[in-house]
C-alpha cells in the first residue's frame, strides 16, 4: 500500500496540526491529567479543549477514562509509533537524494592539480 495514501496517517497528521494539540499531547507526557487541569494554561474554555481532546481521542492519540468524578486523559503512545516508519522513509529518501547530490557536485569539482 502507498503509504503516502493512508486515513490513519491523515488523521494522525492532522490532529498534530494543531498547536494547542501539541501541548496537550507534551502535558500528557508527564502522566494522566483532568479535562480540567489540561484546560487551565489555555485561554479557552472547557468545551473547547474538550473538543481538541476528541481530535486527539478520534486520532488514537489519547484516551480517556473515569476516576471517580473526574474524566482523566492519557496518552496512547502506540499512535505515535505509527507516523515513525513513514518519517523514516521520508528521512532515508531525502538522505539518499542527498547522498546523490554530494556524489555529483564531487565530480564538478575542479582538478587538484598543480600548474607548476
């Protein structure tokens, strides 16, 4: 399959999109944290970090569960080891192309040769 053509990477890529995403994906990174508590850096209300939470839920990025009254987010790691191996196959065809173009700008270049 091409992976370039990929619903799941799509979905991935574009809930990254988004900064305030980003930040609530960094948050996450230190353990499992409140609707509440993941909206109170951010000038917005609630409902909307709530609906950034279900962009990030909806990508496979986060999930969220109840404990007690609260409605706790985690990371779901697992997603972001799916964007890896594209990134990987981007990095090595850019490096290849790279390689390519060190190799023929060494062939351009003039004789070390003396004109003693």
């Amino acid at each position: 399959m091409d992976e370039s053509v990929n619903p799941r990477l799509d979905r991935l890529f574009s809930a990254l999109a988004d900064s305030t995403r980003r930040s609530i994906l960094m948050k996450l990174t230190n353990g499992d944290e409140g609707v509440m508590e993941l909206a109170a850096p951010f000038d917005m209300s609630q409902p909307a970090i709530s609906r950034h939470i279900k962009v990030l839920e909806a990508a496979g990025l986060v999930t969220r569960h109840r404990q007690g009254t609260h409605r706790m987010c985690r990371l779901a790691p697992d997603a972001l080891g799916e964007i890896e191996p594209w990134l990987d196959i981007i990095a090595d065809r850019y490096r290849s192309n790279y390689n390519r173009l060190d190799a023929v700008l060494e062939t351009m270049k003039p004789s070390q040769q003396g004109d003693d």
